[in-house]
C-alpha cells in the first residue's frame, strides 16, 4: 500500500478529507481552502476601511456630539438624523429572533433654505459611522434614454467610492441633494412625459425601498452587452434634501384651512411666521410636487432652521472646521499668524445677511476679503497679519458683490 498524501497545511491524510488539491510541491485540502477563504474576505474587508459592527456602533447621544463638533445649531434635526441613522444600523446588525419582526429601513428627507447645513449633516454622520457616503445632485438624474444620467448612476458613485467592494457599498449612505428640483410640475400628475420631474421621482422608487439593481461600473447609460454589478439597496441609507423654495406658502395656505372658529383663530395666531418650515408635514411636500409612493418611502421628514445672525456667528468662529480655522490654518502653513478683529467678523456676518445665503456666503465674503493677503503674504517676510474692519470694508467695496444676492 502506498504512502498516503497529507495536506502541507493541516497535516491530514487524504482519506480524512473531503477533497486533497495537489500543487507543485505540496497539498491543501478542500476545508483549508475554506478557512482560507474567510481569512482572506476578512481582511479585504478590513482593508477597505468601512466597517461597522454592534460594538463600534455610536449611540444617537454620541453622533449627535459628533455633529455638534461641526455643525451649529439644528438641534431638532441632529436630533431626528442621529436616531435614525443609529436604528438604520441597528437594523442591519440585528440577529434572527424567533419572532421574525422585520424592522422596515427609514430614509431620511431634510427640508431647510440655503446654506443652512444640510449636506453638512449627512457627510459628518458618514464620517462619524465610517461608511461610504456619496453625494448625488438630483438635477442632473433623467429617465433611461434620455439626455442626463441614469438613476442608477447614484448606486455608480457610491460604488466607486468603496473602492468597488460591494459589501461595503450595500452599507453605505446616499445623499440625494437638490431632491425639490425633481417635482412634478403640477398637483396632478402630468399627461405628458415629465422626464426629469416625476420621471425621476418613479425611478427612484426601487432603490429607496430596497432591490437588486443592476449597476454599470463606470456609470454613463447602459449597455446590453456591458457587465453590470448587482447591488442590493435594502441596507443603503438614503437622506435627501432640498430648500423647497416656497413651501412655506404651501404651509400657510395648510394652517390656514384648518382655522374654523374664535379658538382655532387664537391658535393660529400662535404660529411662528418666521419659521413656517417647522410646521412642514408629507401633505405639504405632496402639494410641492412629490408624488406620495416617494413621500411613503422617505419616512423622517424634519426640518432645519433658518440661520439668525448669532448662529451665523458662532459658524464662521466655532466648528472644528470654520472658516476662520481654515483660513488660519493656511496661513500658518507660510509660517504667519492670522488673526481678525471682533467687528471684523461681526462685518462678515451682516454681509452674510445682506446677500441672504446662510452659511454658505460666509465663505465667498472671506475669500473676498482674503484674496489679496493669500496673493502676497507668501512672497512677504511677515509673521503676523491681522485682518481690520477698515482692511475687510475696503476689499468688500473694490470688489462686485452684487452677483453674490439672492433676492
């Protein structure tokens, strides 16, 4: 009887497994393979970078303090964002119970003006969850064949974004911005082909409830010979946001009808006309163009809060990223300590307010300020520049700010 084989890895004989693979100077048996297998899944899952699991998983206290690192204000919809995106991966991380309650996936829809935080939102939580996280604009998105992108270019992105590990994709969060660009034009639905209202809006149905979508890898339209990626949406955690410019009207004239009475006229006059959005409700957003099976599949409506001048203050000072912080920042990489003087930032606030922007004109009306210091202070032997509010009125002056009004 001749000498048995052994597995080089394990040691057993070829009787005592299932199967033995011979090599050039060697063997491994079936179950070697196996474990080999997971070991190798395991650490390209590892390598991608995006892993979370039930111990790493914050609690919705910690995300928001996460948030408030970065963000100012919103509180309500730190709030609402911080327990939703902590049940959403707690739904994915559930074990099988014998009860076999399915907890249904909560997408997210923010509504809130300009410049008020809401992209900031989403890419803070993907960064404290450490998931793959895309942006996508809506307006960009068409019906297939029609000139635009495909909707399943939003599942292309997310991909790429997760080196093309698919698990890690399934995992991930999208952010749908721009999502009021995509309503149907009227009330009723159209009796013509709207392409890239509610077109879109129909289109985006099967990835918001969850189903295999078949991906091109490198986006653009789609192919009949061109190999797809199956991606399963079921675990993707979709947050979409838009300004819903003049929903407020939709409110008001909601309230409104509900008023029958002298009580019901005490409580009206109990409505904050400042801030009408945060009466918003999924009948105001079906009025705006939604059609109701996308309004369904996005089920935490929340709302952000205008920005008022403290809070506009505190922004450009206080986050761990500021703009202050940034410009400083790049300063001292030439070796020059920027500074800026109280009235200097109180000035950019109420630009800020002039030009009706939110946060987000901070930023052009520093770039403004800054732009000539950035130009010649690194060919300069100066270690210090401190910005003036007579420096900071002087540049805002020379320089046409009125392209930067939103009337």
């Amino acid at each position: 009887m001749g000498k048995l084989n052994t597995c080089s890895f394990c040691g057993r004989s070829e009787k005592d497994v299932p199967l033995l693979i011979s090599g050039i100077n060697g063997f491994i048996c079936s179950d070697c393979v196996g474990a080999a297998q997971e070991i190798v899944n395991e650490n390209i899952k590892h390598k991608s970078g995006f892993d979370v699991d039930a111990n790493s998983l914050p609690k919705p206290a910690e995300i928001k303090d996460f948030l408030d690192k970065y963000v100012i204000g919103q509180d309500e919809a730190k709030k609402f964002l911080s327990v939703a995106v902590y049940n959403h991966y707690k739904r994915i991380l559930q074990k099988k119970q014998d009860d076999e309650v399915e907890i249904e996936k909560s997408n997210i829809i923010l509504v809130g003006s300009t410049g008020t935080g809401k992209t900031l939102l989403a890419k803070t939580i993907a960064k404290k969850i450490n998931v793959p996280f895309t942006i996508v604009d809506a307006t960009v998105l068409t019906e297939a064949g029609y000139v635009g992108e495909d909707i399943e270019s939003i599942l292309t992105r997310l991909l790429q974004v997760a080196d093309y590990n698919v698990e890690a994709a399934e995992r991930g969060i999208v952010f749908i911005d721009e999502i009021d660009k995509i309503a149907r034009k009227g009330d009723n639905p159209s009796i013509t082909r709207d392409v890239s209202g509610e077109g879109v809006q129909q289109g985006l149905l099967k990835l918001l409830e969850g189903s295999v979508v078949l991906v091109p890898p490198q986006g653009g339209r789609k192919h009949p010979d061109q190999k797809m990626i199956a991606v399963n949406t079921q675990n993707i955690l979709f947050i979409c946001g838009g300004a819903f410019d003049g929903i407020e009207k939709k409110i008001a004239a909601r309230l409104n009808t509900r008023t029958v009475g002298y009580t019901a006229a005490q409580k009206s006059a109990e409505v904050d006309k400042n801030n009408m959005l945060q009466y918003v409700s999924p009948q105001d957003l079906k009025s705006f163009g939604l059609i109701p099976e996308i309004i369904g599949r996005l089920p935490i409506l929340t709302y952000l809060k205008p920005l008022d001048r403290d809070a506009l203050r505190k922004i450009l000072t206080e986050p761990k990223n500021s703009i202050i912080r940034q410009y400083v920042k790049l300063f001292q990489m030439d070796n020059v300590e920027l500074t800026f003087d109280d009235e200097t930032l109180d000035f950019i606030v109420d630009k800020s307010i002039e030009y009706k922007l939110g946060a987000r004109g901070l930023r052009s009306i520093v770039e403004t300020i800054m732009m000539d210091a950035m130009f010649s202070t690194p060919s300069e032997k100066v270690d210090h520049l401190n910005i003036t509010l007579a420096y900071a009125q002087e540049k805002i002056g020379k320089a046409n700010l009125n392209r930067l009004k939103n009337e």
